[in-house]
C-alpha cells in the first residue's frame, strides 16, 4: 500500500466541515474510510496504489444496492437524509479525495457543509461530489468479504475470515480478469493465473511477458508457414500457449500495480501483428503447396481491421456520449437524484455467455484458427473464419445501431475521430449518423481499391499482404493514438502519404510497371519501425491505467 497518502478514519462524529479542512489543508490525495468498514488490503490498494487522475470510491456488485454506477463512474449516491432511483452496487465505505480536482471538491463541500443534511459524513461526503458534477471512479471489490456495519460481531466476523485469507492469492485472484470472453474466462485464464504466479515469483516484468508472448505468436506464424501437418498442428498448440501468455501481462501489471502508455500500446500492437502474421503463414504454407490464398488471407485481414476500428470508436462515443449525464447538477438537499435509467432487458447466465461468444473475442478467434487449421488447412480456415466473423458483426451491430438511435441527439467532440480519417484536408466534422463508422469504412475502401488496381495487373502475392498489413497497422497507430488524446506528428503523416496519396502512388506505379517491393519496403520500415519508435521513445515514462 501506498503508504504516502495521508488516510482518515470517518466517525459517527466526523462532519462534512471537518473532511473539507482536513483536504483544505492536504497537499495530496486523501483516504478516507469509515470506522465500521472492514475491507481487505488488496480492495484498498484500487485507491493507494492504482494511478488515478481522479476521486474514487469503493463499490461492490449489489441489486438494488445504494449507490449508482454508469460507465465506471459513481453517477448517484445515498445518505441518510439521499436516495438514490435505482442501485447496482453497494458503497463499502472508503474513497480517495484526489487534489487533481481541488477547487471543484472544496466548493462541494463547503457548500454541502452548510445544508444541514443528516447522515453519515463519508456518505454525504460522497453524494456532494456526484452532485455537485465532480468526477468520482467506481473501484470493484471482490475476491474477498468486507463488511460495512455499525455491528461489531460483523465486523469481527469478517476480520477473523481475512485473517485466514492469503493476501497476495486475492490480489491474483483480482488481477484474473472475469469479465472476458467465454474461452478466457474458462480455460485461457486457468491456466494464466497459474503463469502469473510464477512470473511474480521470478520477476519479470508486464512488457518482458508481452515480448515473450509475441516471440511465441511468431514462432507459431513460422509454423503455419512450413505448411505440413504436424507443422501446424505444432503452431496450433504455439498460438494457444501464446494467447495463454499474453494474458498474464495484464495479470502482472495488476498485481504489481505497474501501469505504462507503453506496456498498453504494446499489449494492444503485439496481438494484431502476431494475427496478421497467422494469416500470413497459413497463405503462405499454402502457396508452397501450389494454392493461391492471398486474396482471402487479405480480407481476412482487412474484416478484422474493420471490426476492431469500429469497437474501440463505438466504445469511445458511447463514453463520449454519456458524459452530459454525468455534467447534470442535482440539488444537494433534493431527497432524490431524479435519474432516469436506461432500459435494458436482464440477461441470465446463458444468454451472457451466448452474447460474450457472438461478439468473437481474440480468445474464440485464435481457438478457431488453431482448430480449423488443423482440421483443414488455411483454406478451412479461410472459409470458416469469414463466415463466423460476419455472423458476429451482424449480430454485434445490429444493437449498436438501436444504441445509436438512443443517442442520436447527443453533440460530442469528434476530434479523435477526425484525426483517424487520415486525410490530407480536414474539415473538423463528421455529420454522418454512424459516426464511429467512418475511420473503419475508410481503411475497407482504401483496402478495396488497393486490391483491385494490383487484382487488375495479377499482383496479389505475399508482398501484397505485407505492403497493405502496413497501410492497417497505420491505422491502427493512429487509432491507440486517437484514444488517448494524440495524434501522430505531421513529419509522420506526411511521410505516409494520407489517405489519397498512397492510393494515387501506389496506382501509379502499377501502370508504370514499378516493382511493388519498393513501396512494401518503404511503407514497412515507416510505419512499423519509424512510427513505433517514435511512439515509444515519446512515452517510455508516461503511466497511466491498463
């Protein structure tokens, strides 16, 4: 635990006056927690040792609880003298006070301070900032019991239980992540834990496990090249071992609680290039055995560039779009917060899992390339994987769409869709009614063209698929740069050409008879190694939340 952070114990005593002094006069973050909380130490260090830029409090999974969380956020609370419409989750009883928002916590508390409101002053504390409109992160608990009662056999009951609790096994429970997909949950993440373990034991760090996971991706592309049998069954065994690994640099990072820009960036990088590679070495294998599978391990290529472009933007403007709910002031002494909650249908179990399934996460991707490789060859895989992945945008999309429809209204800043376009000239709008759309439709158009000029002149090879697998990873650089509030430098840019030049280029060179491999080279060293190493070395020492 961080032990910097200068923490309070809230009593029956404590006013609202006495929290807003004790911040007036702190220099740093403040903890507060009440006296009748009982919460493990691992639950704690979600507010002392996580890299926050805002408040937080902690919460637990709770129907009909007595607080409201929407989008991680705290969106309402209750006190004695507050309601809240509707609970999902319980406030345990311990928050973080962050000085990033100084002015606009003393002013809701020193006004909160004068209304008179009965009730506990961690509560009221917590119902002031929300509010008032300050920022307040929802933290999860779980993996182990806490208690918040003014009984003390409870809480000497759940004392004595973390007594006999392994500390550091619930810190690796809660860094297994729960609420991935279907295969992840329940086999991948069985045997990570049991990784991330071992890699606590040794050392290593998040981005050493990322690399390793990333030599085995390769090797396992290696594989699938060498076309045999017993080849790509040996890289069917290698990518599942891979994907295994790659789930413990999270594991690691959360347990550690070490965080970077660039352990993210290059988590996120490693798994496209080592998919893209896989589809590279099965088209590969293939061609060594007289089968020309270029064209399809392109598109494939291209169907999953499309679909990621679209989650990651989807996400964001959904965020984006939410934000007004959270800007909404409420009355502090309003007996109730007046929110509105979004309809949505409950789920059971089944129909979770079936949803999580549909939406063909990386862990069922690369089980049914491993599978139907070895099965079929790449040309199964090439058939089977197109298929189920327009199943999954159908379906994914499908209520996406009636999601857009519900906040249709809803005026967002799209700078960070704009910089995504690519384009030379940029008008600053969009004006499109799928928005989140746009940068993906683009990199498909781009891809089609590309493909049909070298279709025309019979130049679909190998060369092909590398030269347009570095026109994505482009975007998709300018996506992970997008999402967090960059954009790539101009010199960059313009090297690449945008969106129009390297179509013209590339258009033109065909009709000239140019040789392909010269622009493979140069947009191959520009965009993987040049634009790389320029990201990194500008974000080697930035930390923020993975």
């Amino acid at each position: 635990m961080n032990r910097s952070l200068r923490t309070i114990e809230i009593t029956s005593a404590t006013t609202l006056k006495d929290i807003c002094e004790e911040f007036r006069n702190s220099t740093d973050d403040l903890i507060l927690i009440d006296e009748n909380s009982v919460i493990a130490e691992p639950h704690l260090n979600l507010l002392t040792d996580y890299p926050r830029t805002a408040s937080a409090a902690l919460v637990a999974t709770q129907k009909n609880g007595n607080t409201f969380v929407r989008q991680h956020r705290i969106a309402s609370a209750s006190s004695e003298s507050h309601k809240v419409s509707t609970g999902n989750r319980d406030f345990v009883g311990a928050m973080r006070l962050s000085q990033n928002q100084r002015e606009p916590i003393l002013n809701a508390l020193t006004s909160a301070s004068t209304r008179g409101a009965k009730g506990n002053a961690l509560d009221l504390t917590l119902v002031a900032l929300v509010r008032a409109t300050v920022r307040v992160d929802a933290a999860e608990v779980w993996a182990a019991p806490y208690v918040r009662s003014s009984s003390e056999y409870e809480r000497k009951l759940v004392k004595d239980q973390l007594a006999k609790i392994n500390m550091n096994s619930v810190r690796l429970r809660m860094a297994n992540r729960a609420n991935d997909g279907f295969f992840s949950v329940f086999f991948l993440r069985k045997f990570s834990k049991i990784l991330t373990w071992i890699a606590v034991r040794i050392g290593v760090t998040p981005n050493q496990i990322t690399l390793i996971s990333f030599a085995i991706g390769l090797y396992a592309a290696y594989q699938f090249a060498l076309g045999d049998f017993w080849q790509i069954l040996f890289g069917a065994i290698l990518l599942q071992i891979s994907i295994v690994v790659d789930c413990v640099d999270g594991e690691l990072a959360r347990y550690k609680r070490k965080f970077s820009k660039l352990g993210a960036w290059l988590d996120a990088i490693t798994d496209r290039v080592k998919e893209y590679l896989v589809f590279f070495g099965l088209a590969y294998g293939a061609y060594r055995d007289g089968r020309n599978l270029w064209l399809p391990a392109i598109a494939m290529m291209t169907i999953q560039t499309y679909r990621h472009l679209s989650d990651y933007n989807f996400a964001q403007l959904m965020r984006l779009r939410m934000e007004p709910e959270f800007a909404k002031s409420v009355d502090f002494m309003a007996e109730s917060d007046g929110i509105i909650p979004l309809e949505r249908p409950a789920r059971g179990r089944l129909r979770y899992w079936l949803g999580k399934i549909i939406q063909f996460p990386i862990g069922e991707r690369w089980l049914v390339i491993s599978v139907s490789a070895v099965i079929g060859g790449a040309a199964f895989t090439f058939t089977i994987m197109p298929i189920l992945s327009f199943i999954s945008i159908f379906v994914v999309f499908r209520g996406r769409y009636r999601r857009d429809k519900q906040f249709k209204d809803h005026v967002v800043d799209k700078t960070w869709l704009i910089t995504q376009t690519d384009l030379l000239w940029k008008n600053g709008k969009i004006r499109l009614s799928r928005e989140w759309l746009v940068p993906s439709t683009l990199r498909a158009i781009e891809v089609f063209f590309l493909v049909l000029i070298l279709s025309w002149k019979g130049l679909i090879s190998g060369t092909t698929f590398i030269l347009i697998f570095a026109v994505l990873f482009h975007h998709y650089d300018n996506l992970y740069r997008a999402l967090q509030g960059e954009r790539k430098p101009d010199w960059l840019s313009a090297l690449g050409l945008f969106f129009g030049g390297r179509f013209l280029i590339i258009f033109i060179a065909v009709l000239a008879g140019w040789n392909l491999l010269v622009f493979t080279w140069y947009f191959g060293i520009l965009f993987f190694v040049i634009a790389s190493a320029q990201w990194v070395l500008a974000h080697r020492t930035n930390k923020v939340s993975r």
